[in-house]
C-alpha cells in the first residue's frame, strides 16, 4: 500500500520504518530539509532500538522528502507532526493545520487518501481535519469524498519497534466501514502476524497478534488521552504510596509485586521512582485537563497525577538535603539524564528540575548518561555542570550519587570500585534500581524510594 507519513519525529519515523519493513510503499515527508537530508544519506534522527536493522531491511521501500507533489496518490496518508503544547497546556494544532492545508491543496479530486491522525490531538480534531479540508477543496470546486480516521500510537520511546510490530491493540476510530477497511488492510501483516520478525525484534514467546478495535474518531482521541492520563496517574498512584511506606518502614517495591498480582490491578507501571518525564505524559495530561475545562468539568485524578508528580521530585532533592546535611560546596554526580533507559530523549527529564534545584542551592554537579548526553548538552547549553566520561570519572570525588535513569549498564558497574572513588559514600537511588542490602553492604549509604534498607 502507498502510504505517506507526514512528519519525521519521532513517531513519523519509527512508524514509517515499520509500515515499510512490513512492506508498504512508505514515503516520509517533513518540511525541514535537514531531516529529510540526513535521512536520505541514511543518518538517523533519534536513536530507537532496531532502527538500523530495520531501516537496512526495508530501504527499498521508504523514500524521505519536503514535497507534498504526488501526496494524493498516497491510499494514507498519516499525520505525525508534533502538537507542542500552549501555555494554556492546550494542544497547539498549528502543525497539524498546515500540514492538512497542504494535503488539500495538493488533491485535486481524482483521488482520495484517508487521512489519519497519527498525532496525539484533542478529541473532536479529526471532524475538524475534516472540515478544514472539505472546505479547501469547497474552495477548489472539488466536492470531496475525503475521510478522516483517528488511529493513535502507543509506542513507548526505547520500545518503539517491539510496540509497532507487537502491541496488544490497534485502535481505528473511523467514521465508515470502507474507511476501517483500508486501515485494516494497512495494519494486516501485524494483525496477522504474516511478517518475518527482525532477528533483533523477535515475535515474544506466546504473542497471537493485536486486538483490534474499531470505533469512532472521537473515541479513538479520548483513548489516546485516557490511557497516557491512566498510566501517568498509576505512577503517581504508586509514589504517593512510596512515601507513606517510608514513614511506616515499609517496602514499597514489595507493595507494588503484592497489588500487581491482582489481575484486576496489574503489575505494570507501578514502579515507584522519581516520578514520570518524558515528551507524553505531562503535556497530556494538561492538554486533557484543558480540553474538560472547556466543557466546565474537571478531572481531579488527573490534576492530582501531576501535583503528586511534582511533589515527587522536590522529595528526591529533600532525601539528598538530609543525607548530605549541607549542599552548598558538596559534588554530587548525577547518573542517567534520559527521561527512562533506552532513548536519548532529555524532554522534560526528571534530572532538569533536580540538577536546577541542586545548583541554585551551591551544590557543584557532574553528570553521566551512557546515550543522552549530547542532546542534554544541546538542550541546556552553558549549564554549570561537568559532564564526566564514564561512571568512574562521575564518581570520582563525589559526596553523593544519584540514580536518575535506570539503564542496564548501571545495575552492572563494579559499585565496590566505584564507591572507593567517592568521596562520602551517600547513594540516592532514583529509580530503586539496587538492592538496599546489597548497597549497604557495599559501604553506601543508600536511599530509596519508599523502601529502607
Ligand atoms: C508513553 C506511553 O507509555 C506510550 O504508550 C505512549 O504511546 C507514549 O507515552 C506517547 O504518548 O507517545 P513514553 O513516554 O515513551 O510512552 O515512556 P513510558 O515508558 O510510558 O515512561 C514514561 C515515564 O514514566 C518515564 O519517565 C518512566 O521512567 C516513568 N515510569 C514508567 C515510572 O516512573 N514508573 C513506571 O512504573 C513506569
């Protein structure tokens, strides 16, 4: 199927990738030249797990370009731009406009493409996509037959190719039949399962394919919110626990194993931390919370998702306050600058508010990522911090750690050796990644969160 991706962020790419590893005619569009430039010579964007291998298969199959000529004889047309968010945490849908405008005005009647809203968008955008192109092509003197579908992503960064090729769901929010279809048709190989697996993405053991769900435009958006709003809230869930554990002496890692054995419950996304970052779950929950406030609702399980996520941070900078005693002239070294393992996405990443609070309180800082560290650098350009080149070269001298992103890497460092370079042995661990006994028993002094040693 000849589809087009407008958009090559990150979920333009890694979706595009896939659709053309199963075999579609994938042509990715986006109006900076530098993207489209750097992919075409095959250098990548972002870094995604499989993206080379992947890429490598289906080069055949996926063209880059600026030009939206020739988007009309596309069967899809998916829209994948960013929707960044207003200071009011509305969505801004000035991306998606433009690139709908420039859709119509590049139809002329012969043909026409379902378009799809790829890009997370308050519910109700996609009768509005579909008003904003009638009405061009109104203008055109084409009375359009064109359709518009709501089919969210769910890709977690990190996991991107392993969610595309295997979710549990694929939600098509169309407005008729014949429109499902064609989305059926383009999802089919996953459906199905048809597609040989990459060999290093393999089918996981018992996996049977998706659930497919098909339903209106309108739902489909508010699926895509509720799910990000749900699971931010079951993080939150889980740290407002931690804390109340810590003052009962209490485990809250064994809290969360315990509830998640509860079907009804589950036992993902209950792991408690320093609260939640990233690009997603933040700015919709506040795009969400707009869209209800509209209508004069509120939903205050999702404001108190966010407080609670705020109020988690400041708690990691109090635990390294009472550990150190005094911060002013202290060096802490800070370890992961990731929102989460796997990505070297920074947006939005626990360890800015952390590392701004630290400095503004005298403390002098180092950080480490084994990926992140360039994007960082280029996010937060002239910020007072050492960016140390390895983990022995951060520990070196420091007065405390802090385990911000929990990659593998780090659970496997010689901590013996590590601790030795410090110069106090404090070690605040973010993302509970270690066994409090064994860090004790290493020397550290170790903190959790919502456990004791
Ligand atoms: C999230 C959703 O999980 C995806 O389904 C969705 O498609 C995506 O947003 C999106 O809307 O585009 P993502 O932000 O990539 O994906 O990452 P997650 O794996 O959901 O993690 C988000 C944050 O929650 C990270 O900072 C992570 O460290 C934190 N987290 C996650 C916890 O603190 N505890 C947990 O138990 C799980």
């Amino acid at each position: 199927m000849q589809v087009t991706i407008i958009g090559s962020g990150y979920v333009g790419l890694t979706t595009g990738v896939a659709l053309a590893y199963l075999g579609h005619q994938v042509t990715l569009l986006d109006k900076n030249p530098a993207v489209v430039s750097a992919l075409v010579k095959g250098s990548c964007t972002i870094y995604e797990y499989g993206m080379d291998e992947l890429m490598q298969s289906a080069r055949h199959n996926i063209s880059f370009t600026t030009s939206f000529a020739g988007i009309g004889s596309s069967r899809v047309i998916l829209i994948a731009v960013g929707t960044p968010p207003k200071s009011s945490g509305d969505a801004d849908l000035g991306f998606v406009e433009n690139a709908v405008a420039q859709i119509a005005g590049h139809l002329d009647g012969t043909n026409y493409p379902v378009i799809v809203n790829k890009s997370t968008v308050p519910p109700g955008t996609a009768s509005r996509v579909k008003t904003l192109v009638n009405n061009i092509l109104l203008g055109k003197g084409i009375y359009s037959g064109v359709k518009v579908a709501s089919n969210p992503e769910f890709l977690r960064e990190g996991t991107a190719f392993l969610d595309a090729l295997y979710p549990d769901r694929i939600i098509i929010g169309a407005e008729d039949r014949s429109t499902t279809e064609v989305l059926i048709e383009l999802y089919n190989p996953i459906i199905k399962q048809s597609f040989t697996a990459p060999a290093c993405l393999p089918r996981p053991k018992g996996y049977a394919g998706p659930v497919l769900f098909a339903t209106n435009p309108l739902n489909a958006e508010l699926i895509k919110y509720a799910s990000n709003a749900f699971l931010a809230m079951k993080i939150s869930f889980i740290n407002e626990f931690a804390g109340l554990a810590e003052l009962l002496n209490a485990d809250i890692v064994d809290v969360a194993y315990g509830m998640g054995l509860d079907s009804r419950i589950g036992d993902k996304f209950l792991r408690a931390g320093v609260g939640w970052g990233g690009s997603c779950f933040g700015k919709d929950a506040r795009a969400i919370l707009y869209t209800a406030q509209k209508y004069g609702y509120s939903l205050p399980l999702v404001q108190a998702a966010i407080e609670v996520n705020d109020r988690q941070k400041k708690l990691v900078t109090s635990k390294i306050r009472s550990s150190l005693k005094t911060i002013p002239g202290s060096t802490i070294g800070i370890i992961g600058l990731a929102f989460k393992p796997g990505t070297d996405d920074c947006r939005e990443t626990p360890a800015t508010d952390l590392i701004s609070e630290l400095l503004n309180m005298g403390a002098f800082i180092k950080v480490y990522d084994p990926m992140a560290m360039e994007n960082y650098q280029k996010q937060n350009p002239g910020l007072p911090v050492e960016y140390a080149a390895d983990l022995a070269d951060l520990a070196a001298g420091c007065d405390a750690l802090v385990l911000l992103t929990e990659w593998e890497q780090f659970k496997n460092a010689d901590w013996q050796s590590l601790r030795q370079l410090m110069k106090k042995n404090v070690f605040i661990d973010g993302r509970n990644l270690f066994d409090p006994r064994v860090m004790d028993e290493l020397g550290f002094v170790y903190h959790g969160v919502g456990r004791r040693v």
